[in-house]
C-alpha cells in the first residue's frame, strides 16, 4: 500500500516537472514574451475567467452583460464553466499572473491525468515502477500535449481512467 502511494506522487511530480521543463523551453515560463493564450484559450477562456471575476467583484451582472458580443445572457456559460473545481485558483488573479494561474492548472490536470492513470494501472494491471513510466507517458500524451491550451477538455484526461 506504502509503495501505491509512493508510485501516485511520483508520477504526479514526474509529469509536472516534464511539463515545466518543456515550457521553460518553449519561453512561457519567466517573463519571456511567448503566450500559451492561443486557440480557445485566448478567444473563450480568458475572456470568461475575466468576466466571471468582473462578476464576483461586483462590476458585471451574472444574468446579462453587454462585455461580449452584442449583449448576452451570462449565466449558462457560468453553469458550464464554472462547476469545474479547478476554477477556484483564479480567486487569487489580478491582471499580472493570470497566465501563471493557467499554467498552474495545466501542470495540475496534467499530473491528476498521470496520477490516476497511474491508480488504474495499480489496481488493474501493475503495481511497479514500470507503471509510474506508462502513466508518465499517459499524462504527456499526444491527446494533452495538444489539448492544453483547451483547459476544459483535459478534464476528460484525468476522469478517462477512474471510469474505466
């Protein structure tokens, strides 16, 4: 059981530290000028992360805003943006770090995915260190390695392997 344990943190700090190592390579870690604001990130979930906080500080009303579009009802998106629980990190935003927030949550859904792909190999398969490997591979994936900048879908990454 020690070892169980030992093998969930390992591959959740394995995967996290390969993800930073990769960005600080790409130049999205520091104060460098590249962005991983692309793709939806940049056109749907920032702008809803800035209005979701522009609500909560009392600026915007949750029923109808007139910030996006040409005026829109609000709280449907909040239902489908807002139940995720990794969201309450952006509590701690203002203007300066909210992209060291993002990519805060990326490394966390990235490791959870290793983590709990790592569970399913050590309750169905293998319970080694050979196992901590696969799911380390798992994590960094094609499938999130690709979908990061789309915060909502790698979710699936980390709920796939409970259920299965």
């Amino acid at each position: 059981m020690k070892n169980k344990k030992l093998y969930l943190f390992l591959t959740f700090i394995l995967s996290a530290l390969i993800l930073l190592i990769v960005f600080a390579f790409m130049g999205i870690l520091g104060k460098n000028n590249n962005s991983i604001f692309i793709g939806d990130m940049f056109a749907q979930y920032i702008p809803f992360i800035k209005s979701f906080l522009s609500v909560l500080r009392g600026e915007d009303s949750l029923w109808y805003s007139f910030s996006n579009y040409m005026g829109s009802g609000n709280i449907l998106k909040f239902c489908y943006y807002s139940l995720n629980p990794f969201n309450i990190i952006f509590f701690f935003e203002n203007s300066s770090n909210i992209q060291t927030l993002i990519i805060i949550l990326i490394v966390l859904k990235i490791g959870l995915a290793s983590s709990s792909f790592q569970y399913f190999l050590s309750k169905y398969i293998t319970n080694d260190f050979f196992g901590v490997i696969i799911s380390v591979f798992y994590g960094l994936s094609a499938f999130t390695v690709f979908w990061y900048y789309n915060v909502m879908w790698l979710d699936v990454a980390y709920i796939m392997p409970f259920l299965i």
